[in-house]
C-alpha cells in the first residue's frame, strides 16, 4: 500500500515543467520509471505495422516510442502533439530524415484530422487529467482513427479509488494555495484507476478496451474505435 501524504512543491505549467527538464529527460525516464525500459518497445510493437502507416502521438515529448517504432516502420507518418517546444525540438532533431509533423499545443484544444490515423498513442502523458476531461479528448480520438483504427494508452495509473481522489484533492488544495488558475494545467500527477480510465474510453465511444499489460502502476490499454 502507497503511502498517501500530503506534498509541498510548487507547482509549474505543465509545458515549462518538461522544457526545463530536457537536458537527461530521456535518461531520467528510462532509469527511473520502474520497467520503462519494457514498456516503451512494447507500446511501439502494439501499434500497427503497415508500410506509411499513420500515427497520432498525444504528448510526444522527445519521441522515445517513436525511436522504437521508427527501427520497426523506418516511412510511419508521425503526427505528434505536445506543450513543450523545447521538446518538439529535440524529435526534430533526432528524426530529420522521418515524415514528423510536429503540433506545439495542447490536445485538448488542437483539431484532429478525422478519419486519418490507423493507430492514435499516448505515453506517460494522460495521467494528469480527470475522467470528466478526458471524455471528450477521447471522443476525438476515436473520430481521429480509420474505421479499423485504435488507441493504445501507456501509462502510470492509480492502484484505489482512495489513491485517484487524494492526488486530485491535493493538486486542487496546491492550486488553492499558491492562487494558480483552474484551467491552467499544472505538472502533477493525478492518475485515475484502470476501471475508470476504461470508463472514461467507453464512455467516449470505443467500442471495446482491454487491457494487454502492465508493469506495476504502469497499464498498456487498447481501445478499438
């Protein structure tokens, strides 16, 4: 059982939190994310595997699913979306030769392209978000998939309900305190439990979720349009 006390942090908008961080992103990631090291080429083996297969990544940081798709569909026509510039930048960089077209925003706001993408993908990037604002992104997710598309979801996730609500109360009393707006996304962690996350991609209009593996706090969904 996770301890649940309460934090003293301050916190920073989500984009900024990343950009300041870029310089050992990737390392911090893999060595201290517990299973990273599995969990990233897993996610990359689950999406599809046809030639200028189309992709939409939710959050794409510096691309490190992408580095493992790229070794397995080198012509994989990436759409990414992410806050951080700096982030953006990096995958440039590190794919020059690859057909990336890279969005700087939120995916909450920017407009998908409906009916376009074979797979959609997220890694480590949705577990700050409620259920309630999650159902309407996935709503476009689903809209955003070829008719035999799907979504698959790599990410860090609440053991309890007890967990889900104490994480989202103490982000709400951090915003209160250090008089933060509320429609404002700040870094910190608010994952939802497996079944809610579930309900929140069934609610949107998937026609079926399962979940394919885990490592611990951290699930590898698929949600077929």
């Amino acid at each position: 059982m996770i301890r649940l006390e309460p934090v003293d942090m301050m916190l920073e908008k989500m984009g900024e939190f990343f950009d300041a961080r870029l310089e050992g992103y990737e390392e911090h990631q893999i060595k201290t994310i517990d299973a990273a090291e599995e969990f990233y080429p897993y996610t990359a083996e689950c999406l599809p595997k046809g030639v200028d297969t189309r992709i939409l990544d939710l959050g794409c940081g510096t691309g490190l699913e992408l580095g493992y798709y790229f070794d397995i569909i080198p012509t994989a026509k990436i759409t990414g979306i992410d806050l951080a510039a700096g982030m953006l930048d990096a995958l440039k960089k590190r794919f020059p030769d690859k057909a990336l077209d890279l969005i700087m925003g939120s995916y909450f706001e920017v407009p998908f392209e409906e009916g376009a993408y074979d797979a959609v993908v997220s890694v480590e990037s949705l577990h700050h978000f409620t259920k309630e604002e999650k159902i309407p992104l996935y709503e476009k997710v689903r809209k955003a998939l070829k008719v035999d598309g799907y979504f698959i979801l790599t990410d860090y996730f609440a053991m309890s309900d007890e967990e889900e609500r104490f994480h989202r109360a103490e982000l709400l009393r951090l915003k209160k305190e250090q008089g933060l707006r509320e429609d404002e996304f700040y870094h910190y962690d608010t994952p939802l439990t497996v079944e809610h996350e579930k309900e929140a991609l069934l609610a949107a209009g998937f026609a079926d979720v399962q979940v394919l593996k885990n490592w611990g706090h951290t699930y590898t969904l698929k949600a077929v349009r």
